[in-house]
C-alpha cells in the first residue's frame, strides 16, 4: 500500500491518501492516521487554552478573548481531552442522588459554551441555569437549548448587588478556578448563590491550586463558618497537560445572605 501525500481543501494539505484524490481519502485516512490528521489543529488548541491564562487582573482582555474564542473553544478543549465537564457533571449526579436533590435548580457559573450544561441535561436534570463572563459564550451556551436562562457579563470575582437572584440547591462552576481567570475568592459569589443547605462543586487545575493557595484560602476560618468541605477527588483527570482537583462543599443551613456591598 503506497500512502503518499495529496493537497486537500478541507485537511490543508496534511491527509496522507490511497493514490487516490485527497478528498475521497479523508474519511478513511482520518480513521487510520488521527494524530497526523489532527496535528496542526492540536498545536493550534493547545496554544488557545494556553494564551487564556495570561489575564490575570485584566477582566476586559479575558472577556474579549473569549468573545473571539467562542467558536472554536469545544474544539480546542476536546483537542485538550478535557474531561472536567464530565468528571464534575458525575459529582453533581452522585451529591444529588445522595442527597436526594434530583429535582433541584441548579447554577452552571462560567457555564461557558454549555458543555456541563449538555451533560447536567444527559443525566437528568432540567432545572439549569447559567452564567459567564462572556456575552458570546453565552450565545453558544443558548444553542444547546438545556438551559433554563442564561446571562452574560458577569464578574465572579465581585460579589456585587447586580448578582442578587435565585439561590440554587447546587451551584457548579467547572473551568473558571485556572490561571488568569477567578481568584479563589470568586468561591464567596458562589456561596451567596447556593441556598442554605446546597452544595457547591468546583474544578480547580492543579497548578492554579498551588500558585493560588486554592487549599489554603477554603480553610480559613471565614469560610469554615459558611461552608465545609464533604470531600474532594485529588489530583484526578482535567485534561490531557495535567490533573486537577474537584472540591464539593455543602453551605451551612442557616446562611443564606447574598452580598450587597
């Protein structure tokens, strides 16, 4: 068998074919070559996610890459193998089955595209809200038609009377803990969107956990009279550069202040 090296419109000149024209040779070769297929555009979406970190302390830069980003940002994470979507939406079945909170609303914050959104959905839960920083997230986010409302323009990192709102029997946030996004304090707008009682679950890539001493800020004692940490999977799988942790928090029954100032 002679695989040479055709020019494809759709692959950019990078499929090996059959002695075939390039374009009857793409599906077949895409199969049997997948990382040559997907070489370029790896590189590519590694890079992306990469250039994402690089905002710490410039909310607008953030917002606007991600404006830009929106479109290709499920392709480049699966190029990433980024699995977090579906490791937390596992966490939320597994504490509302315990719990017995299958019927409960729940907040996607940093819903993004809607990637945990589409999996809440896949495991039964229709009560779904979300929220982000980005406007044109948001707009990819609607195309998956599991949420119940959604809004942009939202800052985590300021706990703020513009947030006021429902309060939810479990709040998720899934990607938002990286470098030059939220600092760990973005967990206290989560706390005042968690009813008394709820439960918030959260990623956090493992770098971004040491760099911003994640760990240390959840066990100061202001938040231990807020929140106690049920248990946390460590150092688990995140995506294909390194792990993370994911962190499931219950918020005591009776606090259920929302922030104003």
């Amino acid at each position: 068998m002679n695989l040479g090296r055709g020019v494809c419109e759709r692959c950019d000149g990078l499929t090996p074919t059959f002695n075939q024209t390039p374009s009857l040779a793409c599906n077949a070769m895409r199969l049997l070559i997948k990382p040559r297929w997907d070489g370029r555009n790896m590189r590519k979406s590694y890079e992306a996610v990469k250039r994402s970190h690089v905002f710490k302390d410039n909310v607008e830069g953030l917002k606007q890459y991600y404006e830009a980003w929106a479109t290709h940002y499920n392709k480049d994470l699966e190029n990433e193998s980024w699995v977090a979507p579906q490791v937390t939406c596992d966490l939320v079945r597994l504490v509302a089955t315990s719990y017995g909170l299958n019927n409960t609303s729940i907040l996607d914050a940093g819903c993004g595209t809607g990637l945990v959104g589409v999996g809440l959905n896949e495991r039964g839960f229709n009560i779904i809200d979300g929220i982000d920083l980005s406007e044109q997230m948001v707009e990819e986010a609607l195309k998956t038609q599991v949420y119940r409302s959604l809004r942009g323009g939202i800052d985590l990192n300021i706990r703020s009377k513009n947030h006021r709102g429902r309060q939810y029997g479990i709040v998720v946030s899934c990607g938002m803990f990286t470098h030059g996004h939220v600092e760990p304090k973005a967990l206290l707008s989560l706390i005042d969107y968690c009813a008394g009682g709820g439960f918030i679950i959260v990623s956090t890539r493992n770098s971004y956990m040491s760099k911003a001493k994640f760990e240390d800020f959840v066990r100061l004692e202001v938040l231990s009279s807020m929140i106690e940490l049920q248990f946390c999977v460590r150092d688990a799988r995140y995506l294909e550069a390194e792990g993370g942790h994911y962190w499931v928090f219950h918020k005591n029954q009776i606090i259920n202040h929302i922030a104003t100032e």
